[in-house]
C-alpha cells in the first residue's frame, strides 16, 4: 500500500510538472517547478513552515552578506588607504559614499529612490504587499557603498527591506494571497534584521511592532523560524567584531533605579529632538530646487565636515559606542581635535554631548541627502553616547556609584524606543546583543519612559505621521485600515447621466425616462461640475406638463452637500458622507464631473474586504 502511494506521488509530480511547462508562458527553473509541486500537495501550513525556512536563509544571508561588505570596504579604506592626515580621511569618504549612491540610483536604478520602513508598510497597505523585485538587490549595493565609505546611516533600514522585498517576490512567484505574501514580507524583514545582530527575539518583536501593525493575521512559526534561520547564519559566518555585541557590564542594583528613570526621561527628550530636526532636515533638502546630484554633493560636505570634527559619527559607529561600554572611552577622542586638550572629565561631557547632539544632522543629511541607510544604528549610537553623557553628569553633580556600562547600554534601548517607536524590539535586541537579560528590569524602566513620552508627544511616529495621516500605512485603527485599502477610482460609478443647466425641464423628464439612477449631474460647457439634481428634487413638478417649458435645469438644480475629489482617500470620504447625511455624491477631478461614488457601494466592498483579510 505505501508503495502505491509513493508511485502515485511521483505520476502526480511528473504530471503536474508536464501541464506547468505546457502553459506556463514563462520560462521556469527546475527548483521553481518543485516548489509549485510542494505548494500544491503541502498543506497551507505546511508550506508556510517550508516557506518561512527558505525565506529566513535567503533574506539571512543578505543581511550577512551586507555586513561582511561594510566591514571589508572599511577594512579597506582604514587599513590599506594611507593618507597623509586623518583629515584627509574623514573628509573624502563620506562624500564619496552619499556622491557615489546619488550616481548609481540615478544612473543604474533610474532614480528609484524609495527606501526606509516607510517604503515597506506603504506596500503592506496600499499594493498588496508587492515589493518591486529591484529592491531584492538595490538596497544593498546602495547602502553598502553609502555607509560602507563612511556616511553616518544603519545598515538595518536596508537589510529589512532587502528581506521584505525577498519575502514578498517569493510568496508572489508562487501565486500566494495577500496573508501569506505578507506573513512572509514579515518574515524576510524578521531574518534580516535577526541576522544583522544575531538577535532573533528582537526580530520578531520588530515584524510585530513595526510592520505588521494593523494586520489580522495567526501564523507566527514561519516568523520564528525565519529569525531562527538569520541568527544562525548570522552565528555561524560573521565574527566578532561585525557584530553588535557587548560582553562588559555590571550586575543591576536596585538603588540605581533613579538614574534609570532620569535616563528614561532624558532619552524621551533627546528622540524627540531626532526626530523632529530629522523632520526638517528632511523637509528642508525637499525643498530645495537642485538636482539629486546638487543635493548630494552639499550633503556629502556637510556630513564630512562632521566626521572630520567628530570622528566617532564615521559610518554606524558601534565601534566607539563598545569602547564606552567597555570603559575605553579616552579612545574616542584619540582622532578629533579634542586631542589636544588634556582629558578630563569635563572634555568627555562636552565630546558626548556634542556627539549626542550632531549625530541627528549627519544622519539626516546622509540619508535625505542622497546615501542609503536608516535610523537603527543612529539611534542606537545616540542612545549610547547620551547614556555615557548621562553618566558622566551624574558623577560630576556629586552621586556615588553611577552604572556608567550599564547606563550606556540601556541608553541605546531608551533612544530607539523614542525613534522607531517599538519598546519591546529595543528591549529584546539590547538584551540578546549584551547577553544582558539580568538588565531586563532597567531595560524596560528606560524603554517604557521613553515610549510613553514619546507618544505624549504624537501618538504615531513623526517619520511615519505624513503618510498615516494620508492613509498610505495602516495603523492600530483596523476599520480604516480596510478602508484605506479601497480604491477611490475603482468605487467611481462613471457611466452616469448629465446635463446642461440651459435645458428644459421637458428634455430634464426624457433623460430620466432613459436612465436608472437617482442622481444627475449638471455640468456646463466646459465640462465643470454646476450642480446636481435629484428625483427628489422635481418628483412635485414631474406631472405639471405645463411647467415643462417654462423650467430649465438651472432653475431646479442645487448645490451637492459635498464634492469628492477623485485624488480623496476612502475613509475621508466615508467621513464626508457621515458629516452632510448623504448616500451618494459627485466626483470630481479639476472640478469636471467624473461620476458618482456610493456609501452603500464602499460598505459593500468594505465588507468583502473585511471577510477576505481579517
């Protein structure tokens, strides 16, 4: 009996692989044909697992690969370039790095720019969780040669789109819905990410907290197992010195929970001011009437000018924040202009904090200005830097036995929880890096202070706020949400009447004669939008034949309770039906009539909509 099964298995494949090359219009590999087979015998769960696995190798081993060819390329440039004086150093390879990925976006990937988590939960909300496939690859080469060559950005923002869009590309090459296409986005972001620190747990919270916020959904072991995959490879393959590790720190006491809690709110201040001088950076190069390549160049400038008089916000910078964690922190100032005065205590204030507050400007210039990267690393950097400042002020202000290592390492968690706005991957990711979890109790007291401010401040993410406040991202709101998935253009009924507001209301009658619909639009000459009438409106005059040629339309029309414009999102709409009563009202697109949109047409799709994904 089981060998007929096994024989009936292999005439099925070989059958399915037969009727795949007849009618597949595409050229298809060997492996493909395989996995179309496996998805159609497996079962939806079990394919998943297969998928989750496969997919966490991949998006894994670019995320390994990425790091290894940052860590080489500065190998490189610190290690087999020799220049006269460091100056020289710090002030060409930043502006190499962001001039450089400028060229190749414009010249390779055709000025396809988009990047950042932003890029990724756009795709989740508003194109079905399609990541272009050209995303499988730019976002590497481009952040690879921006911070690679210095510029002052993360590795991680890059890693987890380069995952998403492999996560993504793999569920739509074998035909998976929209659920399962974004479980495993997810779960390429997830390995990624678990890969770039060999911390798992904290990729997960990230898929949870990040990109999947708003999404219905109860398959998580392809999650799991896509981070366990990343952080083996990550385990295997990179050494220490890629990775963001700590080992130094000291045993948690119970009395230095007030320093825990001023850090806390110190690191909700200090995200603040990230994000918002991020914001206006980021705003203000927009704003500039230059080309990308201007741009570049003048940002390239700035952020060297930066790491020549700081050189510590040279590339991601974990390096100069272990020294601090592994009390070295003399090294830091070995190569900047601080070297020349005698160090003291007070020297260290002033560089941290200096560090602390021009870290967000480099940043900011090296990714709007046109580099490659995230804010990851930067707020884990800052977090750093402001933990040791914070420190040092304390030791300065008189109190005794200050936690400096441990303060440095909770202050990376404080400062990324205010930034990204995900207490819980802060957490968990400072905890697996420096072995730490006896330093759970002071990592959630700073976290949890940080984020609860921060929300204080505005309850979504500024970096995130432009595009929620459209409706391109999905948001905790799960009835809007499914709204903001709807199409406005798709919900037009365009096959509508019209007519002139010079017309009688004989020829008003024998168009309603002709037609079905309870409104009509009124438009003049040129096409504009002048009004509209309603059965309603002239059910009292319809059996008055000698009011039939003494009424025109202009005499009968009114004003619409509201106009849509066709470039509206959905839940404004149903928002604008809610404020003026109505059940239908015009479209229109440079005020001409386009047709007319429903309410009971959106809550029918609605529903279909909210059946399908929840």
């Amino acid at each position: 009996m089981s060998q007929f099964k096994t024989v009936k298995k292999y005439h099925s494949f070989f059958k399915f692989k037969r009727d795949f090359e007849r009618y597949s219009l595409r050229k298809v590999r060997s492996y493909e044909i395989i996995f179309h087979w496996l998805h159609k015998v497996l079962t939806r769960s079990q394919f998943l697992i297969l998928s989750g696995i496969l997919v966490g190798f991949v998006a894994g081993m670019a995320g390994v690969l990425l790091k290894v060819l940052v860590h080489y390329i500065h190998y490189f440039i610190t290690h087999k370039v020799h220049f006269s004086t460091q100056v020289i150093f710090y002030a060409l390879f930043p502006f190499l790095g962001i001039v450089l990925t400028t060229i190749l976006v414009i010249w390779v990937f055709k000025g396809q720019s988009r990047k950042g988590i932003g890029l990724i939960l756009h795709e989740i909300a508003q194109n079905s969780s399609l990541i272009p496939p050209v995303k499988m690859y730019s976002q590497i080469m481009q952040s690879a040669i921006t911070i690679g060559l210095g510029g002052s950005a993360g590795l991680e923002s890059p890693i987890a789109v380069t995952g998403a869009a492999i996560g993504s590309n793999y569920a739509h090459n074998y035909n998976l819905g929209y659920k399962e296409r974004t479980l495993l986005l997810a779960a390429g972001a997830t390995a990624g990410i678990a890969a770039a620190f060999n911390a798992p747990i904290a990729g997960v919270m990230f898929a949870f907290e990040i990109l999947l916020t708003g999404v219905v959904f109860s398959d998580f072991i392809p999650l799991i197992l896509a981070a366990v995959c990343g952080s083996l490879l990550s385990k295997i393959i990179l050494q220490e010195e890629v990775l963001f590790h700590f080992e130094t720190r000291q045993a948690f006491n119970y009395h230095n929970v007030p320093f825990y809690i001023g850090l806390g709110l110190l690191s909700a201040l200090y995200a603040r001011y990230f994000i918002v001088v991020s914001g206006r950076i980021e705003h203000f190069i927009a704003g500039l009437k230059w080309s990308a390549l201007r741009k570049a160049i003048i940002a390239g400038v700035i952020v060297s000018i930066l790491c020549v008089l700081m050189p510590p916000l040279f590339g991601e910078g974990y390096t100069s924040v272990k020294l601090l964690a592994g009390g070295h922190s003399d090294e830091i100032i070995q190569n900047s202009f601080f070297r020349y005065i005698p160090t003291q205590s007070w020297i260290l204030l002033l560089f941290t904090g200096c560090i602390c507050l021009l870290k967000v400007f480099a940043t900011a210039f090296t990714i709007h200005g046109g580099g490659n990267g995230g804010n990851f690393a930067p707020s884990l950097f800052a977090g750093g830097f402001l933990g040791y400042f914070f420190a040092l002020l304390c030791s300065h202000l008189g109190f005794d036995n200050v936690p400096f290592t441990n303060l440095v390492i909770v202050g990376m968690a404080g400062v990324m929880s205010g930034v990204l706005y995900a207490p819980l991957t802060a957490i968990f990711l400072i905890a697996e890096s420096s072995s730490g979890y006896d330093l759970f109790i002071p990592l959630m007291i700073v976290s949890t202070t940080s984020f609860l401010l921060a929300k204080w401040f505005s309850p979504i993410s500024p970096e995130l706020k432009h595009l929620a406040d459209k409706g391109k991202i999905f948001t905790k709101a799960h009835d809007k949400n499914i709204l903001s998935m709807l199409k406005l253009e798709e919900l037009v009924e365009k096959n509508i009447q019209r007519i002139s507001p010079d017309e009688t209301l004989r020829q008003l009658i024998e168009l309603v004669k002709e037609g079905n619909r309870n409104m009509i639009g009124v438009v003049g000459v040129d096409g504009n939008l002048d009004g509209v009438i309603t059965l309603d409106d002239i059910r009292p005059i319809m059996f008055s034949p000698d009011l039939y040629d003494t009424l025109t339309v202009r005499q009968l029309m009114k004003p619409p309770l509201a106009v849509i414009d066709i470039n509206d999102n959905v839940v404004d709409v149903v928002n604008k039906f809610d404020e003026v009563h109505a059940w239908n009202l015009p479209v229109i697109e440079e005020n001409k009539l386009v047709g007319f949109v429903s309410k009971s047409g959106i809550l029918n799709q609605y529903r279909l909509l909210l059946q399908e994904y929840s």
